[in-house]
C-alpha cells in the first residue's frame, strides 16, 4: 500500500474530491505542501474554496482527468470499478487509496491521535473535544463529520501534533486508523445493508479497539452490554465512562427551562467540577463526559474544558434551532436512528412547547425495515407523527416496505401518524395544523430539513 508521508509531499488526485470528508483530507495535505488535484460530478461551495486555494479540480469525471504524474489517486466507497476514473487509474497501474485509508495514514502524521467512534453521537462529541482544544489553544488540527460553526466548516488544518477526527463504522472503514487515543461512545444495531448483525458490529468494534496504539488509550462507555468482550485482548489502556462505576461519571445533573443540563464529573472520587452546556438532553451530557475524559487524559485543565463545552453551540443539524413558524418552534435533528430518536424526543420534552411534532424521514430501505417496530416505538413519544417517503440513499426500493407501513405501527401504538408522499403536501398539512406554542422537529439524515425551511421561507413566522 501507497505510504502518505508529511517529510516527502507527493501529487495526490482526489476522485470526488467535492465530498465533505474528502475535501477536508484535501485541505490537510495542501497545507502541508502535496501537490493536489481532483474531480468531481459539479461545481460547489466546497470545490470552489478548493480552487481559491489553488487546486485544479476537473468537470465532470472522465479517464482524462487522471495525471500521468499524479503518485497516488484516493477515492470514496461511492466510487466503482466502473467509475472512468478508477479504471484509468488502474489501468495506469496507479497506487490506490481509500478515503479511510488516506485518513489514516494522514492520522500517523501526528503525535497526538484522537478519533472518536460509535454508532451515535460521533459528529457531536468530535465538535465538543475540538472547542476544548482550541480553548487550550493547541491548535489541532480537526475533522468533523458535519458543519461546525466555530470552525467555520468541516475541516480545520493546525500547526500542532494534535489532530481529532471522527471513526465511522460503516463498510469498516475507522479499522484504518490507528489513533492513540480511541472513543467508543455506544454499539448499536445499525448499517445493516453491510454488518450481518450486533455481533458484526460489536466484532467491529473490538478490531478498532485493537488499533489503538500500544501506550495509548480506549475511552468506552461503561455501559455498553459486555463491555469487556470489546476491550479483551487490546493492548491500550482502557478508561470507562458513563456509568457509577466507571473511571469517569456525571452526578447531580440539572436541566434549564430548555432542557440543557448542567452536572458535575467524578473521576475515581475526585470531584473535577461543575459543567455547563449549551446544548439539550441527557444523551449530550454522556457526550460531553466522553470529551472530559479524554481532555484530562491529555491534561488539559479543567478551567479550559469548562470554557471550551460553553463556547459550543451545536454542531449543524443536532437539535438545531431554525426559527419560529405561525408561533411554532422549528428545530432540525440529523436523528435517523431508534436511538438517536428517543434522545431526541426526550430532550424535546424539556424543551417549552404545547405539542410535539415529529417530521420523520426514514434513511434507508434496510435500517427501515429491520428496525421497524424499534423506530415506531421510539417515534411514539411524539405527540403527531408526519412521516416522508423513504430516503434511498445507496438503496433500491426492493424490500416491500414504505413509509406508510411505519405509520400503522405507529398509530398501532396509539399516537397520531400521518404519510405523505411528496414535502409539499406535508407543508400544507403542517401550515394548516401547528398552533401557537407547538415544537416541530424535522427530523432524518436524508433532505427532510427542506420542509422547515420551506415553512420559514413562507414568511408566516
């Protein structure tokens, strides 16, 4: 395999280059002197920055597009054989890396690795450690799966030996990187389009756990089931979080009127002091206990760590407030998972409202379907359900399953639910419905955000 060192800059072309990671991976490597190129299908905000830093990138992908001088091409899981870039490429008998491949091996670059896995919460407590550290002023550099306004994007190149990113589970690809220090936040069912079932995953999860470099460490949730089956064998240290008796814990936990908490963190019965967030729900305080473990582990102080949560706001599309509608609160949520609902849902119920309505897109055809009774239980804590049409993502429609078959489920349950096919009919139900008072929460990982900002663009505020 191609080896990506910092001491000996190469030519690296980017296939899809326009990608939010990809881009990202771009930028590090311009910063630190590679020559880079890349494609992509069209023109955008990300390519064009690209571009303003000096980067050729080519219109749309075709075999041309590959440098006969380029050293090394990197491409995406979204790329196939079939791509006319991929195959000059290995016609050329270029070297090849993955988009994970390339990530890690940009991650052993740096002295000081964090990478932050688990089936959620992921983009969230990666944003958390990232504004401690740069509270700490220790100038990492970050890569976050979502948009992080204090960082202005995605990506954020330091001057440091410190680099965070996040670790996704899907099609293996964090079990290319090999951080010294590693976050497992939770092991859920999911991405079941690619794992058998849980014991894929928690295999998975053991295999990252065993990439952690020796001297390091792994910071896991001590309430994962069987926790030790996942931390056996690895040669790390391992820290636990979450529960009464793991290394780290939070105790007296309060909520404000909004439903953002406020607690205090033990370590070995040591009081390291009282937090405050500014974000809501229950789920966002164990995030924030995974990030205080592991910036003590770093031995950044506590003051920082304490200024640091303060300062983040939110990360784009986790409970994000998008203004107000005819008198009705409208928040966005990236939630697409039966966990990930319920905490959403139970942070919105100490959030000021008089109803709660759930807009729902399922993400995925496979996860719809062998989560479903999880999911219609989970959207049963909403007071009104309004389900879209599946997003398909990388799926076809061939599993017999819609959004209307959640819908019975739900209202089997007894809660109001309601489908529509098309975000213009569930615009019109929800102008005609929401009162004064209520809580609408767009919630999905697809395109589901449009129908709040329709409604806001509506101007009925």
């Amino acid at each position: 395999m191609y080896k990506i060192d910092f001491m000996h800059p190469c030519h690296v072309h980017f296939i899809g280059i326009g990608g939010i990671s990809m881009s990202g991976l771009a930028s590090v490597l311009l910063k630190e002197g590679f020559q880079v190129t890349g494609s992509d299908s069209r023109k955008s905000k990300l390519t064009e920055s690209l571009e303003k830093k000096g980067v050729r990138i080519d219109y749309p992908q075709k075999a041309g597009n590959i440098h006969p001088e380029s050293d090394v091409v990197v491409y995406t899981a979204a790329i196939h054989p079939d791509n006319p870039e991929f195959a000059e490429a290995v016609r050329l008998r270029k070297p090849m890396l993955t988009r994970a491949q390339l990530l890690g091996q940009i991650m052993d670059n740096y002295n000081r690795s964090i990478a932050i896995a688990g089936t959620h919460g992921k983009t969230t407590t990666t944003s958390m450690l990232s504004c401690i550290e740069l509270q700490a002023k220790l100038d990492p550099t970050i890569s976050v799966g979502g948009i992080l306004r204090e960082i202005g994007g995605n990506i954020r190149v330091g001057d440091s030996e410190n680099f965070i990113t996040e670790a996704c589970e899907y099609t293996n690809s964090f079990l290319s990187l090999y951080p010294v220090i590693g976050v497992i936040l939770n092991i859920d069912a999911d991405h079941l389009d690619f794992f058998k079932d849980l014991d894929d995953i928690r295999h998975s999860f053991h295999r990252f756990a065993s990439n952690v470099r020796e001297g390091g460490t792994v910071v896991i949730n001590g309430a994962i089931p069987d926790v030790h089956e996942i931390t056996d064998g690895i040669k790390a240290d391992v820290v636990t979080f979450g529960t009464p008796d793991s290394d780290y814990y939070p105790t007296d936990i309060g909520y404000d009127n909004h439903g953002v908490g406020h607690f205090n963190v033990m370590h070995h019965g040591k009081d390291l002091g009282h937090f405050q967030l500014e974000i809501p729900g229950q789920h966002n305080i164990l995030n924030a206990t995974a990030a205080i473990a592991v910036s003590d582990i770093c031995g950044i102080s506590m003051d920082d760590v304490r200024e640091g949560l303060l300062s983040f706001g939110g990360a784009d599309r986790r409970f994000q407030l998008k203004g107000a509608f005819k008198g009705a609160t409208i928040i966005d949520d990236y939630a697409h998972h039966p966990t990930e609902i319920k905490a959403t849902l139970s942070a919105a119920e100490n959030y000021p409202h008089r109803k709660i309505w759930c807009v729902f897109q399922p993400h995925t055809y496979t996860r719809t379907k062998a989560l479903m009774n999880d999911f219609a239980e989970a959207l049963s804590m909403a007071d009104t359900v309004v389900l879209a049409d599946i997003y398909a993502a990388r799926e076809k429609d061939n599993l017999g399953i819609s959004s209307d078959t959640l819908r019975q489920n739900i209202a089997n349950l007894g809660t109001d639910a309601y489908y529509f096919p098309s975000f213009s009919q569930i615009e019109d139900f929800l102008s005609e419905s929401v009162k004064p008072g209520d809580l609408v929460i767009t919630m999905g990982a697809g395109d589901i955000v449009k129908v709040g900002e329709d409604l806001l663009r509506s101007g009925k505020q």
